[in-house]
C-alpha cells in the first residue's frame, strides 16, 4: 500500500496557542455572508425561470412552449436565452476573480469583500428595476463579478483567522451560508411565484438583504494577519494576532507568517509561480475539486430543482415545495460537515458521501427510466416521493463532503506565495465549471434524459477513487506548514515537491534581496 496516501493525518508538529476568541468567530460569521449571496444567486434563478409572469416578460416563447401539450417532458424548458440569464453571472465571475486575485494580495482580503460588496449591491439594483432582457443580463453580470471578488477573499479570510484546529469548521461557514442563501432563495420563490405579476422582481430585489450584509461586515471585519504581514504592516500584523488569538505568546505563529510573507516577496509574478513544479499538486487538486465539484451533478438539482420536479410531473406548487425540501437538507446537511471535519477530516467525508451520491443518483436514473417518457409521466405519487428522496439523499452527502471541502482544501493548501493566485484558479475552474453545467444541463435532460443522473454517478465514481488515491489528509495541520507536513509526506506528491527544492532555493538565490514593496500578479 502506497506509504501516505491512506494517511488520515500528517505528523504532529508544535501546536500555536490560540483560544477561540469572540472576536475571530464574530468576524468569520461576518465574512462568510458573502457565501449567502452567491448562494441566493445560485438558488433564485430556477425559481425565477418557471415563474410565468417572468417568461412572458423576457421570454415569451419559452412560456409558449411550456404550456404547448406536445412538447416532450424532458424539454419544455429547453432554450438557450434562458440559460443564459442563469449562467451569466458565472461568465462574468471567472472573468472577475482574476482582477480580486490582484486586490486580495495588493490591497487585503478584506478591502476585497468590501468591492464584493459594492458589486452586489449594484447589481441587485439593475435586476430588481429591470425593464428590458438587456438591463436584466447587465445586473446577473455585476452579480457575477461580486461572486469573483466574494468567492476569492472570502474562503482565505477564514482559513487564515482561523485557528488551526477549527479551520475546517470554521471556513465551512462560507458554505453554510451558501446552503442557507440557496434555502432563502427557494423560500421566497415560493412566495412570490403568488404574487402576480411583480412576483419575480421581489425575488431579485431581496437579494439586497445579503448584499448589504457582506457590505457591512467587510467594513466591520479586520484584515487577516498573515495578509497584513504580506503587505508589509508587520506591527499591526501581530496585533491583529494577539487579539484574535488571545494571548501575548503568538510569537512561533508570527515568525512562521513572516517566514511565508518573505517567500511570498520573492515572488515577482504569482500566475507564472503557480505553474512551476513544486506548486503543481497543489494546482493539480484545487482545479481537479472544482471539476468534480460540478461533475457530481449538484447544480442540475440545485438551479432547476423546480424546473426539474415541474418536469417530473408534480404541479408548480409541489415542485417549488420540493425544492424547499432540499434546500432544506443542504442546511442541516452542511452543519454536519462544520461539526466534523476537523475530527473525521477531509477524507473520510469525501469517501463516504461517494457511495452515498452514486447510489442515489443511479437508483434515480433507474427509476426515471422506467417510470417517465417523453410524453407521459407515470411518475405516481409514491415514485415521485421516492425520487424526491433519493435527491435529498444525493444532496445531503453532498453538503458535508465536495460541497464544503471543495472550496476548503484549495483555502488552505497552498503556500502564501502563491495562494491567492491560487484561489483565483480555483474560483474561477468552479464558475467555469458551474456555467457549464447551468448552460448545458436543460440540453442534456432534453436530450440524455434520465440517462443523465447515470452520467453523473458515473463522475461520483471516478472522484471517489482519486481521493482514495491521490488526495492527502490537511486536518490539523497548520496553513503555513502543508508544504513541509502534507506534501513532502505523500507517497504521490512528494516527488513534485522534492525535486523542486533546489529550484526554490535558486530563485530565491537570483532575486538577491527581499523586496518590501508591492508586488504584481
Ligand atoms: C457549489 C455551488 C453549489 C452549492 C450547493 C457550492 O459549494 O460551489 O456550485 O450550488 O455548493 O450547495
């Protein structure tokens, strides 16, 4: 058996102190109210897209075609404006996190939110007051370039305040908000799909409330240490960490920030970095989650929940009613992942949750296959209760595996050289991945039909081997030590990292000095 790559933990090494101090949980709740935005902008456009008030305004002949009896079951909803208004927003957010990649690492993480912020407000704005399908896109963009900046600081900002040994709980209040934003969205959708025929433009325009959340927390939060040791303010820097850690001994901590921050200078062009050799299993996993993040089909449930049980046959109550339901389960689900993952770590959760989601979703693609044709559904109510199951059975494993975990591990993997960079990869592989899916999905159910959750539990299979193999164990141990105690250690990595060394010494050698000044992308 290959030495390491089963390992549940990397070796013990000297432990900072660090109480739990209010003032860290207080601005980790703060932060993570960026993830309640992109969560309610994942979660209000499927809603919104079965509400017919809308798609007489800005798509009449989707609304033609849904009411139309010979269109088959799997396609009414087929066409690609409409997806297009759903994916814009992650067009425009894998542009926009390149730009946040400069601003997390130049200006803070937290001046970073505050942009987030700024964006989402505005957007909110020309979504709720739309008057035409253009000035309807331009909103879902500046949406999409606050999920680019939010997504980018937001995950750092936690896994770097945080202790080491409640990191993983911690950042996943990122992703608790999500599953709360996404439960919001459904909740008001459900509502507001009564109201005629403004229903939909109160659905839009609430997506203020976390927008203006996110805007006062970042101007409420302070900066993380190890940003503010990285820019240079070494003073303040070892403030910030003897108040969020709670004591005067956070001398080993600071040293080990400073040691990173000094690295990280020496690094004139973070992009190019992220491609040498020694940050290539790093990379390698952060692009690879975001994949099968999207690959293990959460999307196609999570944006067209309604729309999927409209198709299934339930009725237009029933099906957001349903989509109540999961988004429900994704909440509790997630509380799970926050409570364990810095016990049962990583692995064991991304293990488990893949034989839990490929069951589900291959019994779903049985059942469906069996039970709904093009032109009829004979889904009764008892099948269409179990698939209703099934789904929040393939959901709620989801919440406490690749959905928190995918945007954990890639927080905290990487060296502080090279971690907002990073971070950028990862948001921006998770959008594109994310558009694709939002893009494609109502063609492949068209097309696919319930082959289509076939497909998908085929993705669970592949990721579920990858982590047994390939994906080490980062529970416990500290942010600036996962070079030294994770990847040196793996049977797989270790070579990357090794072999690298003296390139890095090398570097360092040629670029002479430490440079104290600003440094570009
Ligand atoms: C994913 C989103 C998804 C959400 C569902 C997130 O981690 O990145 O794409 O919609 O989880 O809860």
């Amino acid at each position: 058996m290959p030495a390491g790559g089963f390992s549940v933990s990397a070796p013990a090494g000297v432990e900072f102190e660090a109480k739990i101090t209010p003032i860290v949980i207080i601005s980790c709740i703060m932060a993570a109210t960026g993830g309640l935005m992109f969560g309610y902008d994942v979660g209000i456009s499927g809603g919104v897209t079965s509400m017919d008030d809308f798609l007489i305004e800005f798509f009449p002949t989707v609304y033609r075609k849904k009411h139309e009896d010979k269109e088959s079951n799997y396609c009414k909803y087929d066409n690609q404006g409409l997806q297009l208004f759903t994916s814009s927003l992650y067009l425009a957010g894998l542009t926009a996190t390149f730009f946040a990649s400069y601003t997390t690492r130049n200006l803070g993480r937290r001046l970073t939110m505050l942009i987030a912020g700024v964006f989402f407000i505005i957007g909110v704005i020309f979504n709720g007051a739309a008057q035409n399908l253009a000035m309807l896109i331009v909103g879902r963009i500046l949406l999409g370039c606050g999920v680019g900046f939010a997504n980018q600081a937001v995950p750092l900002f936690l896994s770097e305040i945080a202790p080491t040994r409640i990191r993983g709980g911690l950042n996943i209040l990122f992703q608790l908000n999500v599953t709360i934003g996404i439960l919001f969205a459904n909740l008001i959708n459900y509502g507001t799909s009564k109201i005629h025929p403004w229903g939909w433009r109160l659905s839009l325009s609430l997506a203020g409330i976390p927008a203006l959340l996110l805007t006062l927390g970042a101007l409420f939060v302070t900066d993380t240490p190890n940003s503010l040791i990285e820019r240079g303010h070494l003073e303040e820097g070892k403030r910030v960490l003897k108040k969020i850690r709670g004591t005067e001994n956070v001398d080993p901590e600071f040293n080990e920030i400073v040691e990173a921050s000094r690295i990280a200078h020496e690094v004139k062009h973070p992009f190019r970095n992220l491609l040498l050799r020694r940050n290539r299993p790093q990379l390698v996993i952060a692009v690879l989650l975001q994949i099968f993040q999207q690959f293990t089909g959460i999307n196609a449930i999570m944006f067209y929940a309604p729309v999927l049980f409209n198709t299934l046959g339930f009725k237009s109550d029933a099906s957001l009613y349903s989509a109540v339901i999961t988004g429900a389960v994704n909440v509790l689900s997630t509380l799970v992942s926050v409570y364990s993952v810095d016990k049962v770590g990583r692995r064991l959760l991304l293990l488990e949750a893949g034989v839990q989601m490929f069951f589900s979703q291959a019994i779903i693609a049985v059942i469906l296959g069996i039970k709904v044709t093009d032109h009829s559904d004979n889904l009764s109510h008892g099948w269409a209760i179990i698939v209703v199951v099934l789904v929040c059975t393939f959901v709620s494993s989801f919440a406490w595996s690749w959905g928190p975990l995918g945007w954990l591990i890639p927080s905290e993997t990487f060296p502080l050289e090279t971690r907002s960079a990073g971070q950028s990869v990862t948001v921006c592989v998770n959008l594109l991945f994310t558009f694709v899916i939002a893009q494609a999905f109502l063609s492949m159910l068209c097309h696919m039909k319930y082959g289509i959750f076939a497909f998908f539990s085929g993705w669970v299979l592949i990721m579920s081997v990858f982590v047994l193999f390939l994906l080490p164990e980062t529970k416990n141990v500290p942010i600036e030590e996962m070079t030294e105690r994770v990847w040196k250690q793996h049977w797989f990595w270790k070579r990357f990292v090794d072999d690298d060394e003296h390139t890095l010494n090398g570097d360092a050698e040629k670029n002479g000095k430490i440079s104290n000044g600003k440094h570009g992308v």
